[in-house]
C-alpha cells in the first residue's frame, strides 16, 4: 500500500510488520512489509473443518472475519519449554496456568504471500508473519484459545467471551506531524484503540524497529498507532532484549528495538522480553509482543476474576529491573516483564 498524499484534514496510514528473518545464506536481513494485499472472498473457518495452512490464511482473511486457527503448530500439542524462552514459562505450566479460558487474537498478515523461514525449536518452517506470531503466542499460552484477524481487510476486531488480549506486531505508518485525531482509521484500528481506551481487552503492541523512541519520527515517518494507544489503560508496548535477562548476566535492549523514550505516558506501559533471535533465526519487536499476549493469557487463566486492567497493571508492576544493563526508564520503561512475579499473588486488583 502507497503512503498516501497528504489531505486537508486526515490521513490513512501504511502497515509494517515489525519481524524479520536472518538469512544466512543470502547474508541479508528479510524485512517484513506489508505492501497492497489482495482482499479475498471466502467464508469463515473453523478449528474443526482441519484445512491447510494456505487455506487457512485465506478463509481467515475473506471478508475481515475472525477466524480460530484450523491449524496450530504441533508445539500447541506438545508444550515443551523451548530454549528461547524464560524459564518463568516452565514454572506457570507446572503450576497449572497455560492461559485456559483466555482468547488471544492476532492481528496480522495471514494472506499475503510473503513468508520467511525460522525455527521456534519445533523444526524450520517457512510462513507469513502472522502465522510466526501466532505459533509464537500459540507456544507460551499453549491453552489458549487464539484467533487469527488479517489486518488488511479494515473491519472491526470483535472480542469472545471472557478475557481477550490483543497482539499487534506491526504499526501505522505515515508523514509525521498529524495528531492521532486527525488520523483516519478503519474499523479495526479504531475497533483496538476503542477496547484500550474502554479496557475491554489488553492490547499488546510491538514497539517498533527504528531504534528511536516510541510514536519518534524515523524517514519522515511516524507510527501513529502508537501515538493513539499512548496513555491507554491496557495498552502495553513492548520492546525486545537480545536475551532473556537474569542477575547475573543482564540484558540490553537489541540494537534494533525502539525504546521507551521520556514520555512518561509511555515509559509507564512499557515492558521488555528477550527475543534470542540468535536461537529461533527471528529477530524483532514483532516476536517480542507475542509473548506480552502469552504471559497476559497465563495471568489470566489463574487470576480468573481479574479485569483486563488489572492483568495490565499486575504485568507492568511486577516487572524486573535488576535483570537489565544500566536500567533507565527511558529505554526500558518499566523493565523486563517477569511471569513469575506476576503470578505470585494470591490475588491483584
């Protein structure tokens, strides 16, 4: 999709995936943007009709409807604690907490036909951005339930019953210098910004690949995305580590990250995860969003009660700092998120 020319008034941004993949063989990074995506006519997939992956994509994407995933990779089945991930993910299992209960939906490219290859410790696979993002999620909350919403048809996001988290591993780009208000948003993103404003669900938003602060102009350009979840209840930005981060040996923000900025707005739904892209061969805050919306879904599936607001808050005030090389809230907001002091309470409000 062309960035469009600026009007009088408002403005309809481009998207851009925040993932890529590290091509050894061809020694390049393989950057995931979305250009014009093709809208397709099909009706609405269900988990039991046990389509292909292609099919699925395409099913997902007819009409903007929401579908769940007729296929998620075997990790759904198999629940082992990968390398790339904390080891906070073992212990939630152990203890019975694997996001049962909670929906996660996944906001992303499910029909385009760019795919890139990775391996989340199940074997190397070459998919499109969203179905990574989706087995990534798929693989932390193994018992959740996740959806599948191709964001290049515009129409509104719809929630299930019971707690819902949202993951956006991508952004809305156009000219800096508008204010959110003055952006046109489609159904959907409207339809997001509308639940994190309400808190109706919690929104789990990759905070960019620029290496400049969140909602920072990069190219002329900003993600006015960010800009409208700025101060929002349940909206939770995340940035990426090179590593999962622990006492003894701390983390740094990955060089490409966005991070925090001075906006306390921001640095105060702030949180960061490692993403070992040394270890999966994908790198970026796409894959750093999807475990927000999996820890989010855990926390849930043992605070039953708890309203999206309170999951939030539970994740950002419980997060880590001694885990992190020379902590400043200005790059890592409130600090790594930690899973397993999130879940030590008997109960959060």
């Amino acid at each position: 999709m062309k960035s469009p020319s600026r009007p009088e008034t408002r403005d309809r941004p481009s998207w851009f995936l925040f993932g890529w993949s590290w091509n050894m063989s061809a020694g390049h990074l393989k950057f995931g943007l979305v250009a014009a995506l093709a809208i397709l006519s099909a009706p609405i997939a269900s988990a039991q009709e046990g389509l292909g992956a292609d099919e699925t994509a395409a099913l997902c994407h007819g009409g903007g409807s929401i579908c769940v995933s007729a296929k998620i990779p075997v990790a759904r089945t198999t629940q082992t604690v990968q390398n790339w991930m904390s080891p906070d993910v073992g212990a939630a299992w152990a203890a019975g907490y694997k996001g049962k209960g909670v929906t996660i939906t996944m906001v992303d490219d499910f029909s385009s036909t760019s795919r890139f290859s990775g391996n989340f410790g199940i074997g190397v696979q070459t998919q499109r951005h969203g179905e990574w993002t989706r087995e990534e999620a798929s693989m932390i909350a193994p018992a959740a339930t996740i959806r599948s919403k191709d964001f290049s048809t515009g129409t509104a996001v719809s929630l299930a019953r019971g707690l819902n988290v949202l993951n956006l591993s991508y952004g809305m780009y156009t000219t800096a210098g508008y204010s959110a208000n003055q952006i046109w948003w489609a159904p959907e993103e409207s339809s997001i910004i509308s639940y994190a404003t309400k808190g109706s669900a919690i929104v789990s938003k990759a905070a960019g690949n620029d290496a400049v602060a969140v909602g920072g102009v990069t190219g002329g350009q900003q993600d006015y995305l960010d800009l409208a979840l700025i101060g929002k209840p349940t909206a939770i930005f995340v940035g990426a580590l090179s590593t999962n981060g622990t006492t003894a040996n701390k983390a740094q923000l990955a060089w490409y990250s966005n991070y925090a900025g001075s906006d306390q707005a921001v640095q105060s739904h702030f949180l960061v995860v490692g993403v070992e892209g040394d270890k999966t061969g994908l790198y970026g805050t796409s894959f750093a969003a999807p475990i927000i919306s999996g820890y989010a879904a855990i926390i849930g599936s043992k605070f039953t009660k708890a309203t999206p607001v309170q999951i939030t808050n539970d994740l950002l005030n419980t997060a880590r700092t001694d885990t992190l090389a020379n902590y400043d809230p200005s790059v890592y907001g409130k600090g790594e998120a930690s899973l397993s002091r999130a879940l030590a309470p008997v109960a959060i409000h």
